[in-house]
C-alpha cells in the first residue's frame, strides 16, 4: 500500500477553495494558505476577510492512486510539476517540511508574504529555528533584506513556494549547525 504524500496542487482561474470543498467531501486532508485583507464591501465598507494568501495554491496530503481518482474529471485540479529525467514530475512535499510551512501559515499573521521559489531572494543563509513567540519552534532560513531593520525567516517549500515572516528579537533566533 502507498505511503500518503503531501502534493502541491494547482487550480486554476481561483478555483482553489472549489478544490478544497472538493477534497474534504472526498475526506483527503488538503491545506490553502490564507490571510486577512482588505475588503470593499458592495455598500462601500471596508472589511477584513479572510482569502487564499496564494490564489490558485493547495496542497493535499493523500496517495498519489487516491488523488488521481479524486482528480478525474475535474479539468481545474492539476499537480505542481518540475522537470526531472526529460519528464514533469509532481512536486512531493516531505512531512516535516509541510508541517514547519504550516505551522507559519496558519497564523494567518498580516506581516507574512508569499513569494514563489523562483521569486525568493535567498543566498545561502543560515539554518535557524525560532524560540519563543507565535513561531516558536518553526525551522528556516535566515534573510536579511536591505533597508530592513528587523530579520526576516523564509520557510520554503522547494519548487513551488516560501513564506517570509519577521523575527524582531535577534534573542529569538537560533543558528542550527547541520
């Protein structure tokens, strides 16, 4: 029997939460980043809501036999490739690294920014890991950005997507030696 995986999935024109009501009715675990932002309301009203921090981004955590039935039919659920041996892939998130991405994700904070691997600045930083606070215990890599007063963490998902978040204690950082 096949070992449940994490799988970036992709779902086109914001179809994201539509996959996402897809997968719980199929009773596959699945995770979108989300985060608040401002709203105008039809009556003109400006109002914090809830979105897809990432539109067309999910993640589902099933065997690759389960999704693909699950992905049958259903032309807007696609996986997340990378080329590898002349061929595309599906990009396999492993457990530890999902659960860290998670851990900043789902906090929701309004500091936290998205930017694809591609997009991300990151030169060889340090390995660090986050004491104390609403990170504690998440694992990334240090960056430092230029005009920045304050150090900022990168979780990264490889070849799909990083979240970068502020550390404004220098105290709540640790050098992990790998």
């Amino acid at each position: 029997m096949e070992e449940k995986v994490w799988f970036a999935m992709s779902a086109p024109f914001c179809k994201e939460l539509e996959a996402k009501k897809l997968l719980d009715k199929r009773g596959i675990e699945n995770f979108i980043p989300m985060q608040y932002q401002m709203v105008v309301s039809k009556s003109g009203k400006k109002q914090r809501e809830l979105r897809p921090a990432v539109h067309n981004l999910l993640f589902a955590r099933a065997t690759r036999p389960e999704l693909q039935e699950t992905k049958e039919g259903v032309k807007y659920l696609q996986y997340y490739t990378r080329p590898e041996g002349g061929k595309n892939v599906p990009v396999v998130i492993p457990d530890r690294q999902m659960q860290q991405f998670m851990a900043v994700s789902k906090t929701c904070h309004e500091k936290l920014f998205y930017l694809r691997s591609d997009e991300l600045p990151l030169q060889k930083g340090r390995q660090v890991r986050i004491i104390g606070g609403v990170f504690d215990g998440v694992e990334g890599v240090l960056m430092k950005v230029r005009g920045g007063r304050n150090k900022k963490v990168v979780v990264e998902i490889p070849n799909t997507l990083g979240v970068v978040f502020e550390v404004e204690n220098a105290d709540m950082i640790e050098v992990i030696n790998k």
